[in-house]
C-alpha cells in the first residue's frame, strides 16, 4: 500500500526566551495542515528528523547547566510546550488523523529524546488521554527505516557532532554529580559557557548568513567577544579546564579534539560538512533515498539513480542581500515522498516562504553601523 511520508528538519522548538529560534510556529502548523487531506487516501508517516526540540539552547531557570539530567530536560520540555502550544497541537490533530505517524529522530539540539521519561512525556502531550495509540508515536534513535529511505539528521555524520548513542547517557560521577547526565562533545562547553551568553545579547546575530561575510559586519566589541575570546576559552580548556575538573568527562579536551576545533575556527570555517560522508552512505547502501537535514540548506538532487534529500531548518534566519542592503528571510522546505515496498512513485522538496519582513542592519544588534560597513 503506497504511503505519504512527510519529512521536517531543524524546527528547533525553544522555550520562548532570546535564544530560541522558532519564529513562525504558525507558518509551520498551517503548512502541516496544508497536507492533512493526504490521509483520506493514503497512510502519513511524518518524520521530524532531528534539532526538532532545541534543549541545546534553552536555558534551565535563567542558566545553561553542562550537566544535563532527566529533571533537567524535563523542565526544558514542559516550558517548550508552555512556549509553543500551537505545535503540540497541530501535532495532535496530525495523529487524530487516524492512519498517521510521528517518527522523532534524534538530532544534536535534542539529544535528550534519548530519556524515557522525554519519550513518555512526548506521547502524553501529543495523545493526551489516547494512550493507545501509544504505538503512533516512534522514537527509533538515530536513524529511521522506512521502505527505501533512511532518515538521519546529519549529526551522527559531522565530526563535530557525533556521538556514541550506548555512552550517550552517562552514569552519575561520585562527588561531581548525583545523576546520570548527557555526555555531549566538547563544544557543548563553548555554547553554554560562552557563546550563548552572547546570543543572549545579539539574538539575531547567529541567523544571519553568510557567516563569512556577517564577521566583518559586527561591531567592534562583539567581535572581540566572538573571536578573541573564543580563541582564549578554548586555549583555556585545554591547558587549564580540563585538568581543573579531571574526574568530569565532559570537560575531557582531547588534543585531537582540540587540533580539529582550532583548524576550523583558525580558518574561519563555519560550515558543516558532511554530505560526501551522506553521498558514500546512500551509495553504500540498499536505500533508494536518504533524507537528512543539519546544516540548515535544502536541496534534492539524484546521484547514480538514487536521490539525495535535504530539508532546511524552520528557524527565522536570514541572508544579506549585496542589492538591496537588506537581510531577506530565507525559505523554509520539507520534503515529500510517495512510496510503496516496491518503488518511490514521487519526490518532491516543498519551498515555503518566510512571512518576516527583511531586516535592515541597524534591526540587528550586533552589527556596525551602516556607514562604516555598507558602502
Ligand atoms: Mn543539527
């Protein structure tokens, strides 16, 4: 029986504080509504593969702890969907449908589905009291088989974000933490302890693209903040941090680890790469298709009679426009896959456009002003 699946990446559902990125949560809703009609005559699989749910970003009472434990996703969870009540619902109307799914990969801002009061906190607030239907909701990790197409949200191929799902909880440490708590590579240290107290201030500074060229845009003292200081918290981790607090694995720098973040930040090397690593996997594999998302671009492009699938991210981002002198809001996509056992029938990457207005610099904190850098 042919089915209609439905793939979405990079939501980043926040706690509604500076820091979180999801801005057209209608936009969203409507657009998954726009589909709703596919169920009278087909099965939905909706894949929602991976940075669905940015634990990364939110803070935890007004901090960013390093450690983070079951209570402390938990709390993240509930003040999201406090935040986001009109995602949750549109969820539940999706799997009222009837003949639909959720399938919830993990991806790198939402390690945290990994727990299973996260899991079973998910179903409750999507199902509410409809627990039988507990079965519609799937939580299949990392990776998502669905006939041909493998779902993965691209973390587990980038260098910088992988990690060992058996080790990913990682048991309490005597005389460091009383329990268990992600164990999340390095950078997570960066973020918390540096990087988001920035993007607290400049909140729309991390949206705007491209990154190389937004560099020479801030302005003096944020700049400072972004690169000197990042340059010296990561010396520090290295020859200092770690050491102070030996016993904790998640301060460990190791000096391949710390050879692979100075290579890039010294380069000025923003992006993340992995689509040769998506390209060898598909190539490698039975799958017809792989779907993935993380680095916020989309495309959809065939290779040797398979097909590549990226979804973009649903935050507000923004690319400058060299033309108008103006930040344009970038489009948002999803993917669209009619399929059966036997064959894929359609494939189609789905644009939809941003209803934010574009910025001018000076809308954006952080920046020089306009006649030292724009003329
Ligand atoms: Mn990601």
């Amino acid at each position: 029986m042919k089915k209609v699946t439905l793939v979405f990446s990079d939501i980043e559902v926040g706690t509604g504080n500076n820091t979180d990125d999801f801005v057209e949560e209608k936009l969203f809703c409507d657009t998954l509504k726009s589909n709703f009609h596919y169920h009278k005559k087909y099965n939905i699989d909706l894949v929602l593969n991976g940075d669905i749910f940015d634990f990364l970003k939110a803070p935890y009472k007004n901090s960013y702890p390093r450690h983070v434990t079951e209570k402390i996703s938990l709390w993240k969870l509930e003040h999201m969907h406090k935040a986001h009540p009109g995602f949750f619902e549109t969820l539940t109307e999706f799997i009222n449908l009837g003949n639909t799914r959720i399938i919830f990969v993990i991806g790198n801002h939402d390690y945290d589905i990994i727990y299973s009061k996260i899991k079973k906190q998910l179903r409750k607030l999507i199902l509410k009291d409809k627990i039988k239907m507990k079965k519609k909701i799937i939580f299949p990790g990392f990776e998502f088989k669905s006939y041909q197409v493998l779902f993965e949200h691209g973390s587990q191929m980038d260098q910088f974000f992988r990690v060992d799902p058996s080790t990913l909880i990682h048991p309490k440490i005597q005389t460091v933490i009383e329990e268990p708590f992600l164990l999340v590579p390095w950078g997570f240290n960066a973020l918390k302890e540096h990087l988001l107290i920035i993007k607290e201030e400049f909140p729309i500074l991390e949206r705007v693209f491209p990154k190389d060229k937004i560099i020479n845009k801030l302005n003096t003292q944020v700049k400072k903040r972004v690169i000197f200081d990042t340059f010296f918290y990561m010396l520090k981790s290295f020859f200092y941090t770690q050491f102070r607090y030996k016993k904790d694995k998640l301060y460990n720098f190791t000096w391949n680890d710390f050879k692979k973040y100075m290579r890039n930040f010294l380069n000025k090397d923003y992006d993340l790469k992995f689509e040769d690593k998506a390209e060898m996997k598909l190539l490698s594999s039975r799958f017809k298709v792989i779907s993935y998302g993380h680095n916020h671009l989309s495309s959809l492009y065939k290779i040797k009679g398979k097909y590549i699938l990226n979804t973009t991210t649903w935050r507000d981002e923004y690319e400058y426009s060299e033309e108008t002198k103006t930040y344009k809001p970038l489009k948002k996509s999803y993917g669209f896959i009619l399929h059966d056992k036997q064959k894929v029938y359609d494939i189609k990457l789905i644009y939809v456009k941003s209803e934010q207005k574009e910025l001018k610099p000076s809308d954006i904190r952080g920046l020089k002003p306009i006649s030292q850098s724009y003329k």
